[in-house]
C-alpha cells in the first residue's frame, strides 16, 4: 500500500537521521581526553601585616594538592603565600604565562583578603571604587592606607594581565570578600543576590523571562569572544567566610575541595567550573540551612561568570 | 531543582497556551438555532521533539549537544494554503562533550515562544486511509532560559526551518486536519557570538478544532 510505504519511509528517515546523531555525538563526546597543558597559579595569604585571617594559606596548599592530583603537573604550578603574594609578583607570575599554548588552561586561584571600595572613601581616595582583592603588600600594620592602596588590584587590572596571557582558557577562583566584582559582565545575568536583602529575585528562570529584552539586547551585542571564566566565594557587595575549626579551610574552598572529588555530577571523568559550583553552591546551602533558618546563608553562595562556554577545572 | 522550576513554568506555558487555543476555538463557533458542524481554521497541536545541536564559534571547538523541545502550538489556516503558527513550549540541552584542550558548552533549559508560516501544500489521498498533508513552515523563535545548574540568565533568538508531513485518517479524529505528525525541525540559534544549528525529529499531534454553527 502506498501510505504504508509513504508513513514507513518517513519514520525510517527520521530514525536514520535520528540514530545518525546519536552515533555523531556519542563520538564527538567520548572522543577527546585532555591533552592541552595546563597551569596553576595559587595565592593564599594569611599573616597579613593588620586583620590577619586563619585557613586561606591552607586553602592555597590544599588546593595546590588537588589541582597537582587533578590534572596540573607540579612543574606547571607556582603556589605562593603570604609575603610572597605581593602585586607585583601576581602580575609577574600572570605575565610569565604570555607564552603558553593558546590550546593550554591557565588556573588562578587566590584566598586573602577583599576589599570594596565606595563612595564613602571617595573623598580619601577618589581614584578607587569597586571591589579589589588585596595582595600583602596592600595592608600594612595600620591597614590599608594611602601608601598601601596603590597595591589593591582592581578587577580592570587584573583582567589586562589576564589578557596578555597566551591562552583564552582562563579559570579564575577567588575565595576572598567582594570577589563577585571580578565577575565579568557578559551577555548573561547571574540571578545569585549580589547582596543577600536582595534575594528575593534567586530564580534564573524567572530572571530570564522579567529580563527578555534586555537579556535578548546583551545577547546580540556580545562578542563571542572568550572571557575568563569566573567562580567567585561571594558576591560584589558580599564577604566570604573565613571558616571554622572543623572544615580547617574557608567555607567556600572546603567545599571546592570537596567537588574535587565528588563533583562530577555527570560521571565523565570531569569536573568543569559549572560542576564545581552547582556542587559547592548546594553544600553551602546545606551547611547554612543547618545552622539557621533564615537566608542569610546565601551571603556565602558562590557566583559564576555567564557564557556559553565551560572548561574542566579536576580531572580524574 | 531548577530543572523543575523551568519544567513546571514551561508547563503550566503550554496549558494556558492550550486553554487559550480552546477558547478561541469555542469563540469561533458559536452555536446557532440550526447547529451545523462546522470546521475552524484554528487548529492546536502538540509535538516532542529531539535534537543533535553543533555549536561553534571563532577560536572555539566544535561540539554537539543532544536536546529535547516539548512545543504546544496554535495554527491558523489561512484561505490560501498560508498557516500562521504560535509554538510555545520547554526546550532542554545536555552538556557537550569535553573538547581536547578542556573546553565544553553548558547545558541550558529554557521556554522558547516561535512565530511561523510557510506553505500548506495539496494534500495527498491515500487510498482507503485518509490524506498525507506535507507543510514547510519557517520563521523565528525567542527563548529565555537558564544554564543547567546555576544561576546563570539568558535570552537568544534563533531561526527556524520545519517541514511537516500529517496523517489525517479516515473517519478518525473527525476531521481532515487532525491526526499525528511526524517533524524534522532545523533551528539555527545565535547564542551570544556563537552559533547553535540544531536538526532534529519530532513527533506530535494535531487536532483541528470544531464548532457547532
């Protein structure tokens, strides 16, 4: 029968072109291992000259162990800590990199101290304004002063050495206060509360759809080109938690540490930035919601850059 | 959690969608003193759909995404064979797969709304069956979504291209516009700078609302 032929032939062209896809894409996404090279640069400062802080040192050794665990040879990473975290030194350490691959992973992680800057200092110093982290040779004994300030480094700082790195495939982690500022802005919104009062917008899907036009608008005018990606302790107008006894490390970086291993949420032998957020974010919200029962918790949820794109952060 | 939220909101889109369809069918055909069955030019339809994205961009890998789009939609069949067609539904991707030098494109969910038409052409009698009815519709669509798993907005739009062939059986379903379908979308998205082509196969189901006159 003619229909016969004519209903069996569409439905057998679209289970060809069907089972051609899947077959397409089951190849395309087991095919490739990780065989770019990748670095570390790791920053955890504690003895700082004025507010000392306890775990970010250890943050930065545990981390260092991970990342060498996880992917990072040890000849490719440079951990430094607390004196030797200078402005200077982060930079030239940032620039040593100018001449990696452009197939190579560059990751850049730092625990100390954050700073915001606002309109109330203005009038002391005018030039400053946003959140900066703030290196050891920012804060003297009396703080941070006039003659210290210079060393805070501003996200537009760092982004321009980030910039002149060889790569594109940039990972930045910030387990400092105000490291939301460092978020770049993209054609995406991060509904996250930069400030936990303001939490009652925490839905993606609703921001998306009371943001249409405008989020349609930043769309069309993005570039495509690759930004760092982000993942941050804290919003711009929040402070990251320093720790407890228990955890031995900030909040943030123990749970991190935690996706190192139990992140791989899809089972590929990856854990990306996207995994380590969703899996660290849902153990803070865990952790906070145990120990009160109202949001404040949410001051300490990290916050990670848009864009379509993700990069693997462990490897297993 | 946020998969739910997207899928419950996506939802409960397509039910008003569907609840709206309806009225506007029932506000066509209002009965009169002699009742007369009569055929609308509205028709609804639902259809699930999966697809095989590539995504690409300048000085980015090239990597292939698995999706799936649930779509209810309202056509209104024109006097010359010309369909105008809303779509409102859920559309889903996985994550790609992982490229040599460590890089991925996220996954993503969202509720997307098209505007289409295109070309109803004759229908093919199918002797003792009923009619095959083949249409090519194109047009645009908009999409709000979120990536899987974080916190992360956005919107794009995107282009689309969907042949469709209709099995209108005889004495079935009651009219000669409804009965299922088989779809072989296309949608070119344009993400930000980077690019999202998108075939895939569809399956669904038109009903051709009736009225009594």
């Amino acid at each position: 029968m003619r229909v016969g032929k004519t209903i069996d032939s569409s439905l057998g062209l679209a289970a060809v072109i069907l089972a051609a896809g899947l077959v397409f894409t089951s190849c395309t996404q087991n095919a490739s291992s990780i065989t770019s090279p990748r670095y570390a640069l790791v920053y955890g400062i504690k003895n700082y000259l004025a507010d000392p802080l306890t775990y970010t040192v250890a943050d930065a050794q545990s981390i260092e162990s991970v990342l060498e665990s996880k992917g990072v040879p040890s000849v490719n990473m440079i951990e430094r800590e607390d004196s030797a975290v200078t402005k200077a030194q982060i930079k030239a350490d940032i620039l040593s990199l100018s001449s990696v691959s452009s197939d190579s992973t560059v990751i850049v992680y730092y625990s100390g101290h954050g700073s915001y800057v606002d309109a109330s200092w203005g009038s002391y110093y005018p030039t400053y304004s946003g959140a900066y982290i703030a290196p050891y040779d920012a804060v003297s004994s009396s703080g941070l002063t006039g003659s210290t300030i210079s060393n805070l480094i501003s996200p537009s700082e760092f982004e321009s050495w980030i910039s002149q790195m060889g790569t594109k495939n940039v990972i930045v982690i910030f387990d400092s206060c105000y490291s939301g500022g460092f978020i770049p802005s993209t054609s995406s919104i991060d509904a996250s509360p930069s400030d936990y009062s303001s939490m009652q917008s925490y839905s993606a899907f609703s921001t998306a759809m009371s943001n249409f036009g405008s989020l349609l608008v930043a769309n069309a005018s993005a570039s495509g080109e690759k930004t760092p990606i982000v993942l941050s302790a804290c919003g711009s107008n929040e402070e990251s938690y320093d720790g407890t006894t228990a955890m031995g490390h900030g909040v943030f970086t123990y749970y991190l540490l935690k996706a190192a291993t139990n992140g791989d949420s899809n089972g590929d032998g990856y854990v990306t930035m996207t995994e380590a957020y969703a899996y660290t974010a849902q153990c803070i919200k865990t952790w906070g919601a145990s120990l009160t029962s109202s949001d404040e918790y949410v001051a300490f949820l990290p916050h990670l850059s848009g864009g379509i794109r993700d990069l693997v952060l462990f490897t297993n | 959690m946020r998969f739910r939220l997207a899928s419950a909101a996506a939802f409960c889109c397509v039910v008003a969608f569907c609840c709206m369809a309806s009225l506007a069918g029932a506000q066509a055909a209002l009965p009169s003193l002699t009742s007369q069955r009569i055929v609308t030019p509205l028709s609804v339809d639902f259809t699930a759909s999966g697809f095989d994205s590539v995504t690409w961009a300048e000085d980015s890998p090239t990597l292939t995404q698995l999706g799936l789009d649930l779509t209810a939609g309202l056509e209104y069949t024109t006097p010359i064979s010309m369909p105008i067609r809303l779509e409102v539904g859920y559309i889903g991707f996985a994550s790609s797969g992982i490229s040599s030098d460590g890089e991925q494109y996220r996954a993503w969910q969202g509720a997307r709304f098209a505007l289409l038409t295109g070309y109803n052409f004759a229908p093919l009698s199918i002797e003792g069956l009923g009619k095959l009815k083949l249409a090519l519709l194109a047009g645009g669509a908009v999409t709000a979504a979120e990536y899987t798993d974080t916190a992360l907005a956005y919107a794009y739009p995107s282009i689309v291209l969907e042949p469709r062939a209709l099995l209108a059986l005889n004495g079935i379903f009651g009219g000669d516009d409804t009965g299922p379908y088989i779809t072989l979308p296309t949608e070119l998205m344009f993400r930000a700078g980077n690019y999202s082509l998108a075939p895939g196969v569809g399956l669904g189901f038109r009903y051709r609302i009736i009225g009594i006159n």
